[in-house]
C-alpha cells in the first residue's frame, strides 16, 4: 500500500490522527490517513477511502 501511494506522490508527513499517520496527497492537497496494516491485508472500504483521498478515483 505504501509503494502504490509513494508511487502516486503521497509522503508521510510523521504527524498522526487518533493513533494512525496522517499522509499528504500533492494530487487532491489534502491530508488522510492512514492505516498500520504493513503486510495485512487492508479491507476493501478502507482501501477504497485511502485511495479516494490519494487522489487515484
């Protein structure tokens, strides 16, 4: 998940929200987060959100 939104331009800002990092996204200029999922799986909703706010739909 990491790569794919590194790939797009999105970068940790080292900051969190409510325990999770807060990723910034030059395509949409807004701020989301993130998830600590590593090597898990993520569900599909929350795939769905993190990649929306990315700016990838």
């Amino acid at each position: 998940m990491e790569k794919l939104l590194r790939k797009m331009g999105c970068y940790n800002t080292n900051k969190d929200e409510s325990g999770h990092p807060l990723w910034y996204s030059p395509i949409t200029k807004k701020l989301f987060a993130m998830s600590h999922h590593h090597s898990r799986e993520v569900a599909n909703g929350t795939l769905i959100k993190i990649l929306k706010a990315a700016g990838n739909r």
